[in-house]
C-alpha cells in the first residue's frame, strides 16, 4: 500500500491568485488560522489506528471473482490523526450555527435542536421503508399530521409529501399541471415565467418539455401584469411566478394574475421558496394558485445546505389534486394509515401522474419539520414572518443611505433586503463587499442574484436574529461598504483573515483542475 504523495506536502498560504501579503509560517498555520492538507497527503502505508481481525481466508464462496487483485491506496492514519484531520477541517467552514447566513432567496435559519432530538427518536430514526404499514403508524400520522398543517397554512385542497426538494416539487407541480391538461385533451407547450425567478423554474419548466416564455417586470421590481397579459393564449400550460419574489417584494397583484392565466385555461404554479415571510399571515389558496412548493429545509427550520435532505411537498388546489403523484398516505375503512402505491392507483387515486420517488419522502425533515410547526403554533408561526419581515426592513433602512437600494421606494421589503453596488466607486463592486464580510466573520450574502439587478446583494436575515445580531451585521456591512465609498484598495484583497484568500475565478473557470494527481502545482 503506498500513498501517493507521502511527504510531499506543502502549506498553500495565499491566494490562488498572484499577490501575496502574509509573512509565511513554518506550519503554513496562521494562529488559530488551521492549514490542513489532503489525508493522503498525511497518511503513510502500514499506520493504522485499529487493530482488526484478520481477514477469514477463505472467501463466500462464488464470490471470488469481486476480491481485489491489489490493496486499496488508503492512507494510513491513527485515531488522533483522523481526529483532527477532520476537526480542522471543520473549522475551515462556517455554519449556521457559528453565525447569521444572510443568504436572500435561501432562508437559512436556525435549526432548532428540539428538531433534532425528536427526529432521532428510534420510532422515527431506525425505521426502513419497505416496513410493513401496521409497524410504522407513528410515522405515517406524522406524515398526516404535517400535511394537514401545510394544508391549513396555505388553504389549498392536497398535498404531494413525496418531493425531496424545492426544484423536485416545482417538477411535481408541472406534472400535476400537465396531467390536467392531458385529461381534457390539450397540448399547451409554454410556461411563463418572470425574469426575475430563481434558476431553477425555467430549468423545470424545460426539464418537463415546456417552452419557457420570460415575463418582464415592472420598474418597481414586480411581475408586469399587463405584458403577462398580452403572452397569454390557448399555447401556455401555465405561469411560474415567485411570491413574495426574489426582489424581496410580494406579488400583489397575484389574484389578477391567477385570474388572467385561469381565463385562458392555464395554471397557476407558485414557487413557494419565500414562504417564511407570509406563513401565518397569507394562504396562497386565498389567491387562486393551483400548486406551489414549501421547502421544509427554509421556512419550517430542517437543516438545509451542502446537498443534504431538501423537502419539497407541493400543496394543490382542487384541480390540481387528483393528479398528486404516488404514494401518498391516507387513512383506510378500519382507521389505519397506509400508503396508498401503484397496486391501489386504480382504486384511490386513478387520475395520478405516477411517482417521483422510490419511496414516501424525508421522514426526518417530516418529523423536524412538524416539530417546528407544533412548538411555534399557529400564532407563533404568523410571528415568524412579522419578525423575519422586521428584521429585513430593518437592515434594508439601516444601509439605504450607503448603499443603492433599488426598491426602496417601492414599499416595505418582504422578507429580504435587495442593494445594488450602482452607488459605489468605479472599480468597486459587490464581489468586494461579499469578501470583505468574510473579514468581518460573516457569510456574505447572496450576491449578483436576482438578475434583474446588476450587481444584487440580497440580505435574508430571517426572523432567528436578534437585534443585537443585527446591529453587529449592520455595522459591518456598513464598514465594507465605507471602505468601498472611500475607495480603500485594499478591499480588493479581502479575504485577508480566511484560510484560503480571494480565488481568482476566470482561472478557476478556465483552467479547473477536476482530479488530483498528488502534484498540488500540476
Ligand atoms: C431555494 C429556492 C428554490 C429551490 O429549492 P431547492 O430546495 O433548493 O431545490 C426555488 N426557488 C426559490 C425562490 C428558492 O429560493
């Protein structure tokens, strides 16, 4: 067994870039500043840090054909060097759970540990799909239990519970939308969507063999009702709008919309992503929606991020909910739950479009996310969105005179602040504000997003910071954005107190180096 690259190794302090500014360390270490390399690059052939059987000699027999012809290249590690390999590595990162992630359009806040500790019941935990249904009621009247809750929140007929994320559910959606054109006999081949929606609703509404029509906005950064208009016809399976958008406004003329669409025989399809701004206080089936998307994984708290377990249930209108995909839980003639899959389609749900998953969904986002639910209540979550709206409003007035806010006039913001980098020096944009908030020890926020406005700084505070956090966010927002008015060039350096300084994108893009060759300059 040989590592690669056993000795090789060498701290890569600096940019990726040319200049750089530090005084080098022997450990490449910068203080509390942690270096680490690859563990193939500390490991070495013959360490281990357990002692394990030896392997029996003789192997199952007829499987000898799968044995390896060589060992594996792993590296060799002790306990403590795993240890701290990895608790090394996680300092490098930065979580919710260290700071506020003021990402617009992403709703990160806190995951309460509550969630936590009711998701790792065994009940919950341990239990596989394929269990037979009289073993897992528990699990399935949570499933109930949450979907009636989405239900109520939002005043629509059905939940899907099966999608595992926002894009899945926008998909789950389009299918439903299209199952009910199919079944009266139409072929409708646009989607219209406003220029100003997340990627991933032209990516969906492509994805499922749509034609994707943009709708412009107004100047005041809202759905153009009247161009909308002028694109309907007998063609558009239906609309794909953001409410409250992704400029952080709400959708006000969502009824008039969804009436227009609905004239011509189209559906309304609502990205729900932004939910956490009008749960309590606005239920989309109110505004003639047929299908939209609640990601558990933003508004009702389960841990989002780094590919881990989205969820995205759709809730339906009444049109809409005969085409639910399966499986879906319902309760039976003798009072049990069960999932209702293909073999009983005919008898239960005739009409569905079929499955999108393998099985029911994300038991532990069902379970986090109901717990959040029942220990905020009704009233609690109707506070969630005042507060998360506040906190918004707060910092976007809070910067509006440092810092071009385009909207700013149009109205209290929703649950987002939208800044631009048009009041800034030339030479100085939003890319610099963003990393200069990482000095300050701050996630930058989401930058050059929605693409309506150049250089966009979306700030989503959400309603789990206090005001102190606020103030303290603020000030150094503020101070990166004064160092940018007073076209200070060293912002253009920042990060300067992170483990890796300012990547230089156009090499990163042009030149990407995708497999490690145990060269770290090849
Ligand atoms: C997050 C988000 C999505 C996608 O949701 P995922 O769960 O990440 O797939 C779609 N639209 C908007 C506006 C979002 O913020």
């Amino acid at each position: 067994m040989s590592a690669p690259n056993p000795s090789g190794w060498q701290p890569s302090l600096g940019s990726m870039g040319s200049e750089s500014v530090e005084p080098m360390t022997a450990s490449g270490d910068r203080g509390l500043m942690l270096e680490e390399p690859l563990s193939f690059e500390l490991g070495s052939a013959g360490k281990c840090g357990v002692d394990m059987d030896e392997p029996d000699e003789a192997p199952v027999s007829g499987l000898s054909s799968f044995l390896r012809e060589c060992a594996p290249e792993l590296p060799g590690l002790t306990e403590p060097e795993v240890i701290r390999h990895y608790s090394r590595l996680s300092r490098m990162n930065y979580g919710i759970d260290l700071g506020p992630f003021p990402l617009g359009s992403c709703t990160m806040k806190h995951n309460p540990r509550l969630n936590e500790k009711v998701a790792r019941l065994p009940g919950f935990a341990d239990i596989h799909p394929l269990q037979p249904h009289e073993t897992v009621q528990g699990a399935l009247d949570v499933i109930e239990q949450l979907a009636d809750w989405l239900i109520r929140l939002t005043g629509m007929a059905a939940v899907a519970m099966s999608p595992k994320a926002g894009a899945h559910g926008e998909l789950c959606g389009l299918l439903c939308i299209r199952a009910a054109h199919d079944a009266a006999g139409e072929r409708r081949t646009v989607v219209l969507v406003p220029e100003s929606a997340h990627g991933t609703n032209p990516a969906t509404a492509a994805f499922a063999g749509y034609k994707v029509e943009a709708i412009p906005a107004t100047p005041d950064g809202r759905v153009d009702l009247a161009a909308l208009k002028e694109q309907l016809s007998a063609d558009v399976a239906g609309v794909m709008i953001t409410n409250p958008n992704t400029c952080g406004l709400l959708e006000r003329e969502m009824k008039a919309i969804g009436d227009a669409v609905h004239a011509v025989g189209g559906y309304v399809y609502c990205d729900g992503a932004n939910f956490n701004a009008i749960v309590g206080k606005l239920r989309p089936g109110d505004l003639g929606i047929d299908a939209m998307h609640i990601n558990l994984h933003k508004t009702f708290s389960t841990p989002h991020g780094g590919g881990g377990p989205g969820s995205g249930p759709v809730v339906l209108s009444e049109a809409l909910a005969p085409f639910a995909p399966l499986p879906f839980v319902t309760r039976v003639a003798d009072g049990t739950l069960r999932l209702i899959e293909e073999g009983e389609a005919a008898e239960h749900a005739p009409e569905s479009f079929g499955r999108m998953t393998a099985f029911h969904g994300q038991m532990g986002m069902f379970t986090r996310g109901l717990a959040y639910i029942l220990s905020h209540g009704a009233d609690g979550l109707k506070q969630v969105a005042e507060d998360a709206v506040l906190n918004a409003n707060y910092v976007l007035r809070a910067c509006e005179d440092l810092l071009d806010a385009p909207f700013a006039q149009s109205g209290p913001c929703m649950h987002e602040a939208l800044f631009s980098d048009s009041s800034l020096p030339d030479g100085f944009s939003t890319l610099d504000i963003a990393k200069g908030l990482i000095d300050e020890g701050f996630h930058p926020m989401t930058v050059y997003f929605p693409l309506v406005v150049k250089g966009a700084m979306l700030v989503e505070p959400t309603e789990t910071e206090s005001k102190m956090g606020l103030d303290r966010f603020i000030l150094s927002l503020r101070n990166v954005v004064q160092r940018a008015v007073n076209a200070d060039e060293s912002l253009h350096s920042a990060p300067v107190f992170a483990p890796r300084r300012r990547l230089d994108e156009t090499q990163a893009a042009r030149k990407p180096v995708l497999v490690w060759n145990g060269d770290r300059d090849g």
